[in-house]
C-alpha cells in the first residue's frame, strides 16, 4: 500500500509493508519508499513534432517534415536493386474521405517486430542491447559512396514520429516485407490515445493487424474511403511500406495545395542528388541510370472535381541546385580528410558578377531587393558560394540549422 | 499467444486465440490482430536534451539548460511572500565527490504525487484530463503584471528534464512541501534505467523515498558525500525543492569553471527583469525591494583548495541589458493590444552614432570589429533597437530562435 494516498480498491499483497497513519502528514519513524510509476504520457508521441519543427527560419517547416518520411524511405529502398520508388500522394478529394498524406515505397517493408519497434518512441537503430529487435539490428556502416548518397540516414528513433505527427493526428502503418506472405498494419492516433486513457487501458499497448494483401474490410470508416484504393494497389508489390497520415492539421491544406509547386521544388533541391546522381542536374551532359540515380521521387495530389497533379522531383528544372550548378562559370571540388575516417567533400562554385549583374541564382520564391546602383555590396559580395546544402548530405536527419548551413558532404 | 513469436515461458490464457500454424510465414486465412507493446525508449528522457539544445547560434548552450531551471524556480516561488531564493551550486570539489550541478530554491516545494507527474515526461500543466494532479492543477492564468513578470512558464512538461539531462546523467529531486513534515526525494538516472532493462524490470517505474528532513543516512555513495551538507541545509527551510544532477557531462564541467564570468552575466541578461523590476537595473534611480523584484538568484562553485566564487546574479554590472539600458540615449515604451486580450509591451531605446562611433554597447564577450572609417555601415546602421530580448518574456521557455529574436512582452 502507499503512503499518502488513499487505498480505494487497492488490496494488501504480500511481501508489503502496511503502515497504519495517524494522519496523512504525520512525522514519520524512518524513512519509507513509496512506489511509483511515470509513464511518458502520449504527449510523447503526439506532440513530438512540436518542438522540431517549430522555427525554420521563417520559411514553412512542412517540406521537412516530408523529407523525413522520405528520409525513412530512402533507407528503406537502398538494398534495391532495381528502380527505387518513393510516392507521395496527397488526397484531397473530400469524397474519397477526409484529407490524408501518404507516403509509400517498394523498399524492404517490415516484419511486424520492426514495425512494433518503428512505434518505440526513441528506439535508436544503434539501440541493440536488451531485447529489442531494431529493423536496423546488426547495423553495418556501409562503405562511402560518392557525396554520401548512401541513405544510412534516420539514427535517431525519433524522425518518423516527429513528422507523422507534426503532419496530422494520425498515422497508420501499412508494411509487407518480401518473404512475408501477409501484410502488417498499425495505427497509431491521438484520438485512440485519448480513449485508452478514458478508459484506464494500457496506454502503449496496441495491435498490429496481419492481414491479406489487397484485404480492406476492416475500413468500415467512410473518412477513409481512399484507403480501399490504396490497399488495392499492394497486389503488384513484392515488398513495400506505406505511411497513412489523416487528421491533417488544417493549417497545412491550404499550403499543401497552394503552395504545391513551391514546396515540391524545396524537396527537388533538398534531394537534388540523390535523384540526379553524383554531378547533379547538369544540364550538358546526357543522363543514363545507374546505382546513384535510381530514385524515383514523385509527388501526387488529388482533388475533386480536378485532374491530379503528379510530379516526378527529377523533372524539376528550377530548384536552388539545379540554378546553382548551371549558373556558376567555374566550381572546385574538395575532399578533407579528418580525424582518422572522416571525409568532408564539396564543391565551391564561382558565381561572378558580371557587367551589371549578379550571375548568383536568386530563388524565385524569394527574391531578393536588387539594389540598381550596387550599392551597399562588399568587395566579397560578388563571389558568393554555391554550395550543395543539404542535398545528399547526412546532416538532412538534423534539425534546420544544420539544413540550412551545412556546405559538404561528411561521409 | 502472438503469432509470429516463439512462446518462451507464456502461457495461454483465457480468452485468448491460439492460432496453429504450419510455418510462421503460412497464408493466413484470416486476419489477425498481434498485441504489441510500444514503451517509449528511456532515451525519451536521458537524451530528452540532445535536441533541443543543439543548436544555439555558435553559443553553448549550456546556459539556457540552466535557465530552464531557473524558470522551474521563478514558477515554485512565485506565491512566496518574503524573498524568492534560488541557487545554483557548483560542486567541483572531488574530495566532496564528483561534480554535481544543483538548483535549489525556497518556493512551494512538491507532495510526492507532484513529483511524481514531474516524472512524467510531456505532462503539460494544462493536462488535467484522466487522474493526473499536476502540479498546478486547477490551472488559473495570472493577472498581468508589468512587463510580463509572472513567472508563468514551464508549459510543455519537458523543460526540466530536457535540461537536468542535457546537463548530466543523473536528477536526485529533492522536495519538502510547507503542509508536509517529511521530504520526499526521487532519483532518476540513466545508470538505473539501463539497470532496470538489463534485470527486465519495468523502465517507468521506481521509488519516492519519504524522509525526514535532514536524514542522509541512505546516501551511502562516496561520489555523492557532497549531498550530507546539502541535506543538512533542510533544517531551516519551510519548503523547497532541489534539483541535484550528478554524472555531469565532462565537456561542461571546463566551460562551467573557466567561463564562470561568460555564463553568468549570460544569466543576469535572461533574467535581468526579474532580478531588476520591470524599470530593469538603471543606475540613476535608487533601488527597493518590491514585489517584482524580491528574487535572488545566487551562483556558487565550489573548487578544492580554493576559496568558493559566490555571485548575485543582482550584483553583475556588465550584462548586456544593464549595458542597453545605460548606454541608450532615449528610448520609447510601446504597448499592444492584440487579439482579444493579448498585450504585447516592448521599449524601443535610441542608441546614436556620436562623433566617431557607435553608443550601441558591444557585447564584451564577442565583440565585433570595429570598422575605424566607419565604411560598411547602411543608413540605418546608426539607429539600433535595444531590446529587453528574453529577460522577463514568457518567451523565455520556448526553444532558442524565440530567445534570441524577441522583441517585447506578450502578456
């Protein structure tokens, strides 16, 4: 029994000590140790893209909360051997249900212990002690590639959740790994939260539903009508995941569908490598797939009554890179070597200013006031620094800050 | 039983499907539902802080984990009528055990349910759904008072561990409410988390020592002899509550020691407002002590063989809000209301370009370079805004974009 509370339907077990107060406050002979639980409330998950993504430099954080997802499914598909594909769909079409963002690749899916551990809040992939079975267990890391395009990025255990849940308030899991005959399927919403609690169930136990490819009986919910299609579309697929986002933040909608082009091109710029390969999107030399740009990133919206919006990221011809590598007159590249295995890499890219102008790229998005005269430009103003960015590198798994300022590839 | 799992000591139990399979990857004629558990890692709390103060614009950060502290103090004491005290005590001095941070102050104190939920990561104040009696349960809003010096911060639950874990290993909470006669001290760390999952024991639960004030006796640890004399100081207080962190992290403990000047007049700049009154530390008026500005905040660090170094925060002349106020040749109140009952209160203070420089103050610890010809400088380089920044803002508890950028008082 505890000390200090009062005993409502609690019954003495034995091995406990029962202490008989006079009053609740009173002096106490020794010392007693009163147990307790602290559980991290579902806050945890529910509200852990609050914090991340809050500042980004005034700029919307949400294309970052979808470079997460496709972080994830970046190092899902990177044992591929053939094309790797990775959709976003946003359905918007409000008689097929309420809005929903999913995320969907034909990587190496998972079992359902892994996607038991997928929903452990801060499971890092390097957590191996204990009983845990990481969907990374025996991490390797791989050998360096060119610009560190080797998808071995999400470390944290945090990631995922982080943008599901800074996307909508709920996130269903959708999974089939290659040599698994069925589907694995999680749910994982605040509104289910809240009822566990009302009810004082268990508040991080679940079910994970295994089930036939293709089966959709369990959406009796018309707010998810769509889903039917979607599961549809898993006969074809050998392995896949897919990341169900519904109870969309409203304040995202407006953005998401208005704001299409400007963020589609954010996410062509901050993947710019991984789907052009290695040179980036040169527009001299000819293009042929290899092992570095077999990514296909595409991005879908459905509205009613509209014909959908479908756009292959490689197929963006304005992002910041792609203005970057064909505006500069010259670039070098370097390579350091630092403490033991570390290899820093980039590229400085020589931007002159020419006759009356700038040859640095502004961003469309945001153009800059231009100053007619050149006033108020330093002597180094004129040479300016393109550099890669995020684009490829293994700090896109980092907070903003280091999206924005990192000027090479660690490897 | 769960499919998919071998069956190592679990027993079927009523109620429960057991399903017979040929092999663990056979068709399944129907859907099936698998229970799962998904715990939060203890990562949640050990490594709470490695984001959020990643990354504070090339400064440490390790000011701003102790003004997360601080801000925990400034929301106990605020009902105290006398002096409001908090310290922070640096113990370097390893015959007295291995360094530990402490934060202690006067204010209310927390029964042991309170100290529990603060425990509980992500258990907001505003959380009162369920059976949580948060520590401000019955949560009321406080009435305006100037400048914003309500101490109403610490709003998400995670503040305080965030900090204590970003600034070691190891939180002892100590507390003693004024209705209760005994103390009640709970230790979370992460050497006993990672105890707790080796022997398989629940993660999230543990024990709330209640003693009398004074008893040390279970301190038995040589590393933490320090906390006898510590304990010892109970004897003269109502209440109070004492944060002790121990395993501090290596890398803080030079910066804590050699950069004792930097980090503390970093403090008198954060809290300037608080220790000042809301007419901030202006030297042309005579100062007494009212109700915004009975808060002491001292600062000790304890070395071997060396007379200890003992600051109030009051006492520092040299922070830059002392130096904005004194040096600004005018400056102009504003207040806005916005929203409803929102109010927004800011200075804008006139520090002009006098003869051959600027009256703007630089800051002593990084100052910039100084331009002689005063090249470089726009039209409007002359005319700064001196702003109260954080010290008094309820901005204060939100990540550090909002520290750094504010520029008044949202009441």
């Amino acid at each position: 029994m505890n000390i200090g509370m009062t005993a409502e339907n609690e019954t003495v077990k034995d091995g406990v000590t029962l202490y008989l107060l006079q009053s609740v406050d009173q002096l106490l002979l020794t010392a007693t140790k009163e147990r307790i639980e602290f559980l991290p409330h579902y806050d945890t998950l529910v509200k852990s893209g609050m914090y991340e993504y809050y500042a980004s430099e005034g700029q919307n954080p949400l294309p970052f909360a979808l470079a997460e997802l496709i972080d994830n499914s970046l190092s899902a598909t990177s044992r591929n051997t053939g094309i790797r594909k990775i959709q976003i769909k946003l359905h918007f079409d409000e008689t097929q249900g309420k809005p929903a963002v999913a995320v969907i690749d034909n990587g190496r899916g998972m079992t359902s212990k892994q996607l038991n551990n997928w929903a452990v809040y801060r499971l890092s992939k390097f957590t191996r002690q204990g009983d845990f079975e990481s969907d990374h267990s025996g991490y390797v890391r791989p050998v360096p590639v060119p610009r560190s395009l080797n998808s071995d990025i999400s470390y944290f255990g945090v990631g995922g959740k982080q943008a599901v849940f800074f996307v909508g308030q709920s996130a269903r899991m959708i999974s089939k790994p290659a040599d698994s005959q069925d589907v694995h399927e999680l749910l994982l919403s605040k509104e289910d939260f809240e009822k566990k609690e009302k009810n004082k169930e268990s508040i991080y136990s679940g079910f994970i539903r295994n089930r036939k490819p293709c089966d959709s009986v369990h959406i009796t919910n018309d707010d998810e009508r769509f889903l039917h299609c979607l599961i549809s579309e898993e006969k074809e697929k050998v392995s896949f995941t897919a990341v169900v986002i519904t109870g969309v933040q409203s304040e995202h909608i407006p953005y998401l569908k208005n704001y299409f082009h400007l963020w589609t091109r954010q996410l062509a710029h901050i993947y710019h490598y991984y789907i052009h390969g290695p040179k980036g999107n040169e527009k001299r030399t000819s293009k042929e797939v290899g092992p570095f740009n077999n990514i296909d990133i595409e991005i879908s919206m459905f509205e009613k009554g509209k014909a959908p919006k479908i756009v292959n990221l490689r197929e963006i011809q304005d992002d910041m890179q792609t203005l970057y590598i064909n505006t500069a007159t010259d670039s070098f590249e370097f390579k350091a070597h630092v403490e033991g295995d570390g290899v820093v890499e980039g590229i400085i890219r020589y931007h002159p200013f020419l006759y009356d102008r700038e040859t640095y790229p502004d961003d469309p998005c945001f153009p800059s006031i231009h100053h007619k005269d050149g006033s108020g430009h330093g002597a180094g103003a004129s040479r300016r620094l393109g550099c890669p960015g995020n684009g490829g590198s293994q700090a896109s798994h980092l907070p903003w800050p280091a999206r924005s300022s990192a000027q090479g590839y660690k490897v």
